[in-house]
C-alpha cells in the first residue's frame, strides 16, 4: 500500500536508522507502527531486501509481526505490529525495576523469540530492554530483529560508535561482522536479566565509549546480592560465559531451573495496568503543580505605579495639578515606548481617517497615563502576555 493509505500519529520513538511511528490505516482503521529506514545509510540495498523477504517469512508469536513495505523518495517505510503496552524499558522508567517473577516470564518469551530466530540463523544484534515490547493484553514481542540488525554493522563501520554498548557482548566489540554468531544474543539476554532486576545495565554509571573499552578486558558481571534467587544468578552467569562457544543456546537456556520453573501467576497485563494509573497520576501531579507555578506567577505580578521619573513618591494628590502628556513615552518608561511604537504601526495600516485619529487618541491616553503612573505600560504588557500563555 502507498504511504498515501496511512496517517501517522504519533512519534514512538528514535534508534540509529530513524524513527518509528505510530500510524493508522485509514482503510481498515487499524493501528500500526511505522519504522522509517534510511536507504543513504545502507551500504547495499540488495542486503535490506534480503532481510524485508526474511520478515515476510517469519512465522512466531514471540516476535512482532511483519505487514509490508514501499518506498518514499530515499526512505523505506516498514510496517509492523503496533504494540500498545510499549516497551520494558517504559516499564522500569515507570518502576524502576521488576520482580524477579515477572523479569523471568518476559525473559522465556524473549528465549523463545531468540530460539525461533537461531533456527532461522538470524543474529537480533541488539537484544536489551528497549527492543521487548507488549501488547496491551500483556504478550511479550521481540522488535528491531532483522534490517536493523542488519544493517548495524555497516553503520558502525562508517560511525564511531552506534548506540549503546552496555549490552553487547565482548566478541562483537573486539571482532568484525564475521566474528560472532547467536551466542551474542545470548550475552545481550544475561545482561538484559540484570538490567530487568536492578534497573540498569552493568557499566551504566560509566561512558558507553569508556564501557566499550571495559566490556572485553574485564569479568563477566554477575548478578550480586543476598536478596536475588540462586537460580536467577546462575541462569545470568550461564548467559555471561565469556567464551561464545561455551555459553548455552537459547533453547538449552529454556530448560534453565530459572526459566522451567517459571510462576504461571504473572500477569502482565495487570502490571500494564498499574503503569498507565501510575503514569496517568504523575501527568496529573505535573499539571497540577504547572498550574500552582502559573498562578504563583499570576499572582506575584502586584504592580505599584508611581510618578517617580516626575519626582513623586507616592500618588498625587487631589489639588496637584492633573499631569500633561508628554509627546514622547519613551521618555518615561521603555514599555511605553513599545505601546507607543506599536500603536504608532497600528495607525499607519489605518484606512481611514477615523480610525487613525482613534488609534492616536488611544496611543496619547497610553502616554498620558504612563506619565501619572509610570509602570503601568510594564504591567499591561506583561498581563497581556501571561494571558497569551495561558490560551496557547
């Protein structure tokens, strides 16, 4: 279908090939995110098309599904299943980590994703919390397999660094595309449980080019603390094995005690839940607070006009004599001077003589009463402009 067939939403989010939106089709009605690849960043598009024909091959639930692709000047958009729920990564921002029961339920599903992918001797390449999505009834999804993987190498031939490191296993940073197979993904899922239990990556607190650096010299991370199970620390240290080739597969990784035993209780869907009335709260919070600031400013503007460019400290008094316009505002305030300017603009455009001298009789009453009261321009245009604000 051409682009013409889609409405796009909203922006979902931003990677290293570009962006992925939220779109409808204005057919059918349904909700898809569109994935907006840059073709002058591919090194050679007859890779991409073996990839766009691997997708349309892919049959798992465990992966986020596939639907067609077209072309746009240099762009190639791919539309793929909307998921609602977002990523796990929106869910640790939201709570800053997850139980080791649910951490365990998405990491089988992602196993089972990564076994169906290596049967098909597909590397995901960037395997973290980012790239898990849920649908809103809480089914776990593995995004950005395929052309991104793909094409992730290329890019990093061209630039420095691409994304992040934290989660890319030593053999990827130290050799070329030729030096690493599945066993990555499998580091990337090891790192990815630590990221799930504690809320961040191991190395996180460092520089991604300084973790760059760290990754291949240092010992695999562990998973530390009384607090954690046994068989979720050995479940990591599996995935963590610094040989590739002794590290499991993700099928043997499903017969892990950790992930056999997983509790059949967790429901995902609730949890998705508890984040939208947590995330609805905090909008709430945000707003409201926005408004005590804006009435807070509101009412901090208390403005006390006096004539003291005439030498008067306080307001006159009855029998002092009624004060003159003077022809120039700016002589007493700079705001006067700018309602001067503009009602000045203002009478220019006048077309008719009426409406000239109304605009003149304005602009000297403005002046007349800047004189009695200097401040009081100040204080109209900055009224004038917290209502501007507040209607935007």
């Amino acid at each position: 279908m051409p682009q013409e067939d889609y409405q796009v939403d909203c922006l979902l989010g931003k990677g290293s090939f570009g962006e992925v939106y939220k779109g409808t089709n204005l057919k059918t009605g349904q909700t898809f995110a569109l994935k907006i690849i840059d073709l002058d960043e591919a090194s050679d598009v007859r890779d991409l098309i073996k990839e766009i024909h691997f997708l349309s091959r892919v049959q798992s639930q465990y992966l986020t599904r596939y639907y067609e692709t077209f072309l746009q000047e240099t762009k190639m958009w791919i539309v793929l299943e909307y998921c609602g729920g977002g990523s796990c990564s929106d869910l640790l921002k939201c709570f800053g980590k997850l139980k080791e029961p649910t951490a365990c339920f998405i990491l089988r599903d992602v196993l089972r994703g990564l076994e169906y992918l290596h049967a098909q001797r597909k590397v995901h390449r960037d395997i973290k919390s980012a790239n898990i999505l849920l649908t809103e009834d809480g089914t776990v999804k593995l995004a950005d397999f395929g052309v991104s993987g793909e094409m992730l190498l290329t890019r990093t031939k061209r630039n420095t660094l691409v994304g992040t490191p934290y989660w890319m296993a030593p053999e990827v940073i130290s050799h070329s595309a030729k030096g690493y197979d599945t066993k990555a993904d499998i580091w990337s899922t090891g790192i990815t449980a630590i990221e799930f239990v504690t809320g961040h990556p191991p190395l996180s607190s460092v520089e991604p080019m300084e973790a760059l650096f760290k990754i291949p010299g240092n010992k695999p991370p562990e998973l530390e603390g009384s607090h954690f199970l046994d068989d979720m620390k050995d479940f990591v240290r599996y995935c963590l094995i610094k040989s590739a080739k002794q590290r499991p597969s993700a099928l043997l990784l499903l017969h892990h005690r950790f992930i056999s035993t997983c509790p059949g209780d967790v429901d995902i869907a609730e949890l998705l839940i508890k984040k939208q009335v947590k995330e609805a709260n905090l909008r709430k919070k945000k707003a409201k607070l926005a408004q005590q600031a804006k009435a807070e400013k509101n009412a901090s503007i208390h403005w006390n006009f006096t004539s003291t460019l005439l030498g008067i400290t306080g307001p006159p008094e009855p029998s002092q004599p009624e004060l003159v316009a003077l022809p120039k505002p700016q002589t007493l305030s700079v705001y006067g001077d700018f309602i001067h300017e503009s009602l000045s603009k203002v009478m220019a455009r006048a077309k008719t003589k009426v409406a000239r001298v109304c605009v003149e009789n304005l602009r000297d009453e403005f002046a007349k009463a800047e004189q009695g009261n200097v401040g009081l321009c100040h204080a109209f245009i900055e009224e004038l402009r917290v209502l501007i604000d507040d209607n935007r």
